[in-house]
C-alpha cells in the first residue's frame, strides 16, 4: 500500500499533547461510576436518582499535584450520606455482607445483594407527617400553605375532590333509595362514613399532589438559574436561587403533612371496618376511631387503659363477637324444654316413618334456634307500647291469647332491663278487622335468612 502523509509531524503531535489541558473527565472517580453502573441499572426506582455528570465551568485551582480533585459521586445513597453528615443525622449502618456463594462462579461479576442500604429519616418529616395521628378522625388541622396551590382547571383533572358517584348508575345499582337532599348516597350508616373518610384522605393526597407540583416548578427553575450562575455569576440570580430553596422545603412540608393525614385516615378506615362487626354504640365507635394512631397496632397501645363508661365493651372478646353466640344481657328461656317444644315432639316416631329431614327432625325434638348473621343489637331501653283506646281492648285480648298458648310469658322484673323491645300494634285487614302486628323489622336486619 502507499503510503500517506501523516496529518501532523511528530514534532508538532510532541508539542500539541505538551500544551493541551488534562481533561476533567480523565479524574472523576471511575470506581464509584463502576459501583453505580453494576447496582443500578436492574433497579428503576434507584436509577432515576443516579445522575450523569454535569456541565461545569473550567476551574483553575489545581492541587499540590497539579490535577483537579475528583468530583464527588452522584450517587443517591452517596449524596445522602454526604447530606446526613452536614446535617449531623446519624448514617444507618450498612448491612452485613454475606459469604460469596460458590454459585456465583468466578469471573462473572456478583450478583446484586437482597439487603439495602437505609436512609435516615429526616427529623422535620417525621414530625409533620405524625401530627394529626394523636386524633386521625377529628384532626382540623390543614397543611400549611395549601390554600395557595390550586391551579387552573384543577377541578376538571381530578386534583380537588373525589369524582362522584353519577346520578343514573346510583339508581340502577339501588333503585329503592339512593337519592338524598346532597345527592345520591349509600343505603347504610356505614358505607356513608368510609365514603366520608375516603374523600378525606383523597383530598390529602390531591393537596399533596399540589404542593409537588409546586415545588416541580420552582426546581426547574433553580436548574435554569443554576445555568445563569455557571455562565455569568450575579448577586441577584444567588439571592432568587436561595429565595428557591427555602419555597420548596415549605412546598415539601404541606406534602408531608398532607400524606400524613391520609395515612391517619386510612388506619381510621380500617378500624371503622373491623368496629362494624361490633355491637359498641355509635359513641363508642367514633371514640375508639379517633385514638392516636400507634404502628403497633391498629387501635393503639391507649386501648386498654380507655375503659371510661365502658370498660365491659372493650374487652377482646366484646370488640368482635361470634353472631351466633348470645350477647350479654339476653334473656335466657325460662321454660321448660318439653313444654316449650309442644306435642309433636311427642310424636317423633310417626315423624320418622313420613321420612322427615333431618332439619324437621331436629327443630320437632331440640326446637328452632334464631340465627343471627350479625351481633343482634344491645339493649336500647324499654319501648313501650301506645295503642289507641280502642285498639287497647283487642291487644289485651290477643296478649291473653298469646300467654294461654304458652307463645309468649310475662318478664321477670331481673330481666326487665335487657332484651329487645318491640312495638305491638294493629294494622286493618283487607276482609275487615284488624291484625297485631309485632314489629321486628328492627331485629330482622341482623336475622341471617
């Protein structure tokens, strides 16, 4: 082959690699990139914190050596415990490195270790994040500065309130009653307060959504006035970057006080779940729902020594109670049994012959037992009776009646005070006459049919 002129003479290459400047990139710490590069790159969480080496104007001051200093790894756990030292918070310590497995091998590198590194936790969040947690139901306490963040069209994007329920699905998927004065709502008491605690805890986060799209913005602006200060320093460009700095740590605030009332009342939910197979009064329920939250516990560690009117209630073993067990304060028959059965348990042999089943079988020898599919309620007080003055004749009459058969007895006094109270009146027949009616609609609620 020809051979080429070189494009520079051996002097002039001798000399142009004398007078060019080492380059930056020639001194930056190649093992923390190695570190970064083999931990991180199965990791999306981790790697979208590990950032590429920026841009920085040429420095001249040079070491004893002559070469510039490495720079500092960027690496999330590394400028976090750079951050942890200035800030004097205690660094975690790293886990325990285990023994190198043989079935690693030897030339591939080494696979990614299961224990992770911890952060410490940043005392100042910790603190507003717990605030509200001493009363998580009741809390009236707003984020700081969220009342400044709404944004146009906020509404339309779904960052104000919960979307609501549309007023045709809620009367296909209830049509006897879903409507009410504030709109369409659900039929019990119960799924009302865990809507109320989720639009709650949605508007918590949808502050906290706020907030960071706040502080989004102004970090973008402290990159780009990061940029003005490398190209040309000025007084004024320093002063906005700190005025930056100290409108974003308020931003991070109002979210983290905002994420922690959400937290707060999401425990609340799920105790009002677990207290709704519970026979505890209204008042005892939102009492126990607004105990302070306790990571060691869903009620708290404050549950047992809460026993103020109603220490009975609070025992385990009164919280969630089996529905098919009997409550405390029912009234236990006072009849005896072959009484209270009639005379076709005198016949069970006949009853055997006709090839009953065995569920007639049993309810003719043991009787019928009520099942309840959820604790019946406690005793609300004695609801007596008021029928007119001509009706009072014909329910005297028919309690009489009831009493001769041996279907219904008299209270003992003892007992008088427990139970379930029901009111006895007539309702006209369509051939005439009138019917006493028994209301148990109350109780039938909890029957299991």
């Amino acid at each position: 082959m020809e051979d080429l002129d070189p494009l520079f003479g051996s002097d002039e290459l001798e000399a142009g690699l004398a007078t060019e400047p080492p380059s930056q990139d020639d001194y930056s710490d190649s093992d923390d990139e190695l570190i970064s590069l083999s931990s991180d790159v199965a990791d999306a969480d981790v790697e979208q914190f590990t950032l590429t080496q920026a841009e920085r104007p040429c420095v001249s001051a040079t070491g004893s050596s002559g070469a510039q200093s490495p720079s500092p790894s960027q690496d999330l756990h590394q400028v976090c415990r750079r951050a942890a030292e200035k800030l004097g918070l205690k660094w975690p310590e790293a886990p325990a490195e285990t023994a190198r497995s043989r079935y690693e091998g030897r030339r591939l590198p080494t696979a990614r270790s299961s224990a992770k590194q911890l952060l410490p936790v940043f005392p100042e969040c910790l603190e507003e994040a717990t605030q509200s947690w001493s009363n998580p139901l009741t809390a009236k306490t707003p984020a700081q500065g969220g009342a400044v963040l709404d944004w146009d069209g906020m509404e339309e994007k779904g960052f104000s309130h919960l979307p609501p329920i549309e007023p045709l699905v809620a009367s296909h998927l209830y049509p006897r009653k879903s409507m009410t004065a504030a709109g369409p709502a659900l039929p019990s008491k119960a799924d009302c307060l865990q809507t109320t605690l989720t639009e709650k805890s949605y508007k918590a986060v949808a502050t906290s959504m706020r907030a960071l799209n706040a502080s989004s913005m102004l970090l973008a602006y402290q990159a780009e006035l990061q940029d003005d200060m490398n190209s040309s320093p000025d007084p004024v460009v320093w002063d906005e970057l700190c005025v930056v700095t100290d409108l974003c740590l308020r931003l991070h605030r109002c979210a983290v006080q905002a994420c922690g009332r959400a937290m707060g009342v999401m425990v609340t939910q799920e105790r009002a779940r677990w207290l709704n197979l519970s026979s505890l009064s209204h008042r005892e329920k939102t009492q126990l729902l607004d105990v302070p939250v306790d990571p060691k516990g869903l009620f708290g560690s404050l549950l047992p020594p809460c026993n103020n009117g109603y220490t009975d209630t609070l025992k385990p073993q009164a919280l969630v109670q089996d529905p098919l067990s009997p409550i405390e304060g029912a009234v236990a028959p006072q009849m005896d049994q072959t009484d209270a059965l009639g005379p076709l348990a005198q016949h069970i042999t006949q009853w055997h012959s006709c090839g009953a089943s065995n569920w007639v079988l049993k309810t003719v020898t043991r009787g019928y037992r009520l099942q309840f599919a959820s604790v019946p309620p406690k005793f609300n007080g004695v609801l007596l009776s008021q029928p007119r003055e001509e009706e009072a004749p014909i329910l005297q009459k028919e309690i009489e009646s009831l009493k001769d058969k041996g279907a219904i007895r008299i209270v003992p006094v003892e007992h008088c005070q427990t139970g379930f109270y029901s009111r006895y009146f007539l309702v006209p027949k369509k051939g005439g006459g009138r019917r006493p009616i028994l209301d148990l609609r109350a109780l039938n609620k909890y029957m299991r049919t």
